[in-house]
C-alpha cells in the first residue's frame, strides 16, 4: 500500500468536511423536498428532508469507502456516496414526469452550491483575507459540488442521470434503460476504472461548469476590484 502523508491527510479531510457535508445534505433533502412538492411523502415521513447531516451519512458509503480509497490511492481516487433519500414514484402526481424534476433536484443543488462557493471565493479574495484554509475550502466546495453534479447526471441508473433519461424516453425504451438499474451501480463502476466516466463524461461536463460559474461570477469580480 502506498505510503500516506499522515499530516496532509488531516488537512485534506478539514478542508473538505464542510463542503462534503454540505453537498451530500442538501443533494438528498432537495430530493426529498422535490418528492414532497410533487405528491410523495415517504422521505418527509422518514425524516430525511433535513439539513442535518447524520439522517445523510452512510457509515461505509460516506465515510469507510472514501478513506480507503484515499489510503489505497495515495489520493488519486475517491468515491463514495450518502444514504439515498426513499422515494415512492408511483405516488407521484405524473409519475413518469415529476420524476425527472425529482431527480433533477439533487444535482442542481450540487450547481447552485457551486455557485455560492465560488462567490465566497470571490468575496474572500476581494475582501484582502489572505487565509489559506478558507480560500481552499471554497475552492474544495466548487470542485466537490461540481464533481457531484456531473456526475450524478451521467445517464444510466440508478444515478440522477439514468432517472431523468427514464422520464425523458419514450415508454417502450424508458422500461428498457429502467432495467438496467439493478445493475447499474456496477456498470458505472466499471466505466469509472475504465477511464471512461473521467474522459467522456466528467472532465467536458466539469470544464462546462467552471465556464458557466466563471461567466456568472465576471460581474461580481468586476464590482469588488
């Protein structure tokens, strides 16, 4: 196993923890919300639309998986994920089309987040605050949201993505893609060792998402020289 910076370890987790955190919680209470305001309260009954992150947290998904990989890589993957938010799509008013608003909602808070990080980027920086702890938290909270974003839009189930692309699809087609669910955690796997997912997928849609949150942010930077 490769040998680990136990110090640098430390740091990397206090810098991410709040972005971490802060991107798993809202992605799955906006889930639940959006279940809510379309006819399905399961999530609400469970206590899952809230910004406490303990009802969030996967103990092996959110927490062993990512420091194993980080201790196994040296750093240079990481993975996890949080306890999915239960929704009951066929209590929803139009199933097939509240569905894709529904999905749609985790990963749009990932981008708002984003968003939000990168103003305080740039409101740290124009204020003069110098603190390197803080300005790498923002920019660990852009890139962990970002990361969450695209990735959960990739199209295949049981991600955000493959949901949406069931809403989207004709329903002779939508039932074909929907099957591939119970495999699909492993096939996107898969094509995440692959390479695939990074090259294909995340860089192109990431490299989008800095363009659009550097283009909204242009105004801000403006005001604060």
């Amino acid at each position: 196993m490769p040998a680990v910076d136990i110090s640098n370890l430390i740091q990397t987790v206090l810098i991410y923890a709040l972005p971490v955190l802060f991107a798993i919680t809202v992605h799955e209470a906006a889930h639940g919300y959006a279940a809510r305001h379309f006819g399905d309260n399961m999530a609400a009954m469970m206590g899952r639309i809230t910004l406490n992150p303990i009802k969030h947290i996967d103990p092996i998904g959110t927490i062993l998986m990512p420091l194993l990989l980080y201790f196994a890589t040296s750093g240079a993957f990481l993975f996890g994920y949080a306890k999915p938010v239960p929704v009951r799509f066929d209590q929803l008013r139009n199933p097939k089309r509240d569905m894709i608003w529904v999905a749609l909602a985790g990963p749009a808070s990932n981008f708002v987040q984003a968003l939000l990080w990168g103003v305080l980027l740039v409101v740290l920086v124009g204020s003069g605050v110098g603190e390197r702890f803080f300005i790498e938290m923002c920019r660990a909270g852009i890139l962990v949201n970002l990361v969450m974003w695209a990735f959960n839009l990739f199209p295949l189930p049981p991600l955000d993505g493959g949901r949406i692309l069931v809403g989207l699809l004709p329903w002779r087609q939508a039932q074909w893609v929907a099957r591939i669910e119970p495999w699909g955690f492993f096939i996107v796997m898969g094509l995440v060792i692959a390479g695939v997912v990074g090259s294909l997928w995340l860089r192109p849609l990431m490299d989008l998402g800095y363009a659009v949150i550097d283009f909204a942010l242009t105004p801000l930077i403006a005001l604060l020289r």
